[in-house]
C-alpha cells in the first residue's frame, strides 16, 4: 500500500468532500454563510458533473423558519393544499410546500465555490485512512490529504449488523406535460393510493409545476427496489385513467435506505458522516433535506466546525421504529395505516408531526385513532427486538464469569 502510494498524484487541502449531493451543498451553502471557507483549499470528489437536473428536493415551512429564508431564492414552485386519494384538497397554510431543482442546488453551489480555493475531482473514494492529526483520501488517480473530511458517499445499509428491519423507499417518476386534462396547480398528492400495491406500501406522488406540466411518481415502501419497468407500467396506467394524453420530458429515480439504524461514526473528530449516511433520512418516510439544513447548521454552530450534528429526539426515533417494523413484517397494512391517518388527523397536524414540533399528549390522541391491534404487535417486536441485543451480552458475560469461577 505505501508503495502504491508513492506512485500515485498526491494534492493537500484543507477540506474534502466525499460525495457532491443535498447533504454537501447545504453544509457548503452554510460554511459560507459563517465564513468558514475563507482562506480555505477544497476539494470535492465526485464522479458524476452535478450539472443535472435528477433529483426533486422539497421541504414545508412556515414564512419565518431559517430554512426558507435561506433557500426561498432557489425554489421554484409552492403548494398550500394537500390531498391524499381522489379526497377534498386541505389547505396548509400557514406552511407551504416548497420544491428545489436539483441543478439550481448544485448550480448555486458551484457558484459559491467559485469564490474560493477549489477543485473537483471526477472519481470515486476508494479509502479514507488517518494520518497523524490528518486524512489520506485515496481516489483511482491520486492521494489528497486533508485536515477536515465530510463524507457522504453512500452506504450499504445491509451490512449494519442487528439491522433487522430495514426497507428500500424506492421511486421512479416521470416529468410530464399534459395534452388533455389540466393539474390543480395549487395542490400537492402527498400520497395517492389508489395503484397496485404490490404486497407492500406503494403509492403515487405528483407534483404540478402548473396546469399543463408536473411530477408525477410512484413510491414504494419495502424490502425489494421497485423494478424500471413495472413503475413504467403502473405510472402510464395511472396517468391515462386520470389526466389522460401526455408526454415525458425527464425520468426520475432514485432509491433512499430507511433502517433503525446508522452507520458506524469515524472515531476522529475531523471525519464528519452526513446526509444519509448521517441518519438524515426519517426511517418511517424518508424525507431528508430538512434534516440535512439542521445537520449542517449544527456542524457550523458558533462558527467554527465541529462533528456536532444533528439528532432525532428519542420518542419520535420510536414511533419511526414501531411503523417501521410494520412496513417490513406486514407491508400489506402500509396503505390502510396512512389512509387512516389522513382521514383522521388534519394535514397541519400530519406535517407538524413529521417536523417533531407535536407535543406528547397529541401524538397519544394521533395513535389511539391508528390500527391498535397492528400498532400493539409492531410494540412487542420493538420489545423482543430490545431485550434481544440486552440479553444476549449479558448471557455472555455470565457464561464467562462462570467459567472463570467454576
């Protein structure tokens, strides 16, 4: 290995990046913002341009959160109703949804990296190895040592051990403009059930850009990726019952881990975990880009940079974990369970659940209108799942005790 080494270009900076995706422009966007970047050599490994347009981030947000303030000038699309099936639109308001393009996200990036020491380096992260108070970061071509590294390549999720219960969300969507029919322009499908299910929880997604053109996606929630061309089937059935002829401008895909659990944290301090390798991702539902805005703001807070990020509080890490269990052991009850929800709890309430701001006496009320019996059995294999991963050490430790007594 060090002889490899030897043959190899070496560059020193001050701050990789491994991976050029949400979770790495919005900690960039951030750095700035405090100027942390000044004075600063940077460098980015990614194999792919980020010119594209591939990727759908939104988020909700009231008009006074951080959030929108920092990116209203990226969005290019809001929607103040929801509405779940063929049911009567709810109005969100005072939230709104909000909806980024990919290559504006990656565009604005590049232009602020344009104000500094940069350089991108088309390739894949081969090893990341510490060196004496630094980091080796060894690519296809060359070596790049680094004082700070952020890293969010993506992770095989299956190889966490105990991770029992982890799903794929998966989507293919297609970008489309309509010849017939026309779009409610001012309201989102949060979920639309009304497709195959698959013996697991698949629903359409769709948002319109205006009357004629928009997003429109199917979702599935389980233990198998959804396959190209069945989405293409389901999707091209869906959008002629309902909007009838159209035409597809872009396709969209992607496929996002939702688990218990996260990989391992790097034991030094200067390698960072983020975006999805970070947990960003709500293991119930898989939003993310929330959650990667309070990542990069931890990571930065009182301006200067620290492996401080963010977590989710504890009971909603539970009740993520409880619906979990019931999108793997019972998909076929995904669709019912959510149905309900909508049918029982105001939007509003729905999406200030999801940002964790509900209050305790809520959220019981909010579960005792859901599938009991359902809920109850998902609790006994959260329960078994716990004492499991207590007992077994303990028995060990007993075993050895034993054996060194006796």
């Amino acid at each position: 290995y060090v002889v490899k080494i030897l043959f190899l270009e070496k560059l020193n900076v001050d701050i990789v990046f491994n991976g050029w995706g949400a979770s790495t422009c919005l900690l960039i966007n951030e750095m700035d913002k405090r100027n942390l970047l000044k004075k600063k050599k940077i460098a980015i490994i990614e194999p792919l341009e980020k010119k594209e347009n591939n990727k759908t981030f939104c988020f909700w947000a009231n008009e006074n959160e951080s959030i929108l303030e920092d990116y209203r000038f990226l969005t290019n699309k809001s929607w103040s109703k929801i509405k779940i099936n063929d049911w009567k639109s709810e109005e969100i308001e005072p939230l709104k949804y909000y909806h980024i393009e990919s290559s504006s996200l990656y565009q604005h990036t590049r232009k602020i990296l344009k104000k500094y020491n940069f350089i991108q380096i088309n390739d894949f992260v081969k090893k990341v190895s510490p060196n004496e108070g630094s980091f080796l970061v060894e690519t296809s071509n060359q070596i790049i040592c680094s004082e700070w590294v952020f890293d969010s390549r993506p992770y095989n999720f299956k190889k966490i051990k105990k991770n029992d219960f982890f799903i794929y969300q998966s989507f293919l969507g297609f970008k489309i403009t309509l010849s017939d029919k026309k779009f409610d322009e001012d309201t989102y499908h949060m979920m639309d059930f009304r497709v195959d299910q698959a013996n697991e929880t698949q629903f359409i997604y769709i948002l319109p850009y205006n009357e004629n053109s928009g997003l429109i996606e199917l979702t599935r929630f389980g233990k198998t990726k959804i396959d190209s061309s069945y989405s293409k089937k389901i999707l091209n059935e869906f959008i002629l019952k309902h909007y009838g002829n159209y035409n597809i401008d872009e396709v969209e895909k992607g496929v996002i881990p939702m688990s218990f659990e996260t990989p391992p944290n790097n034991v030094e301090k200067k390698w960072v975990n983020i975006g999805t390798r970070a947990g960003a991702v709500k293991p119930s539902n898989g939003y993310a880009f929330k959650n990667m805005y309070q990542q990069a703001q931890h990571i930065c807070e009182n301006n200067k940079l620290s492996k401080r990020v963010f977590k989710q509080k504890n009971r909603f890490k539970f009740y993520d974990q409880l619906l979990l269990i019931i999108l793997n052991l019972w998909p076929q009850k995904g669709k019912f369970i959510f149905e309900r929800l909508y049918k029982r709890q105001s939007s509003k309430y729905i999406l200030k659940f999801l940002d964790e701001k509900s209050s305790f006496f809520e959220e019981i009320k909010m579960f005792s209108t859901l599938q009991k019996r359902t809920f109850i059995k998902s609790l006994f294999v959260w329960m078994y799942h716990q004492i499991k991963r207590i007992l077994i050490p303990l028995l060990l430790v007993l075993y050895v005790l034993i054996k060194i007594l006796f």
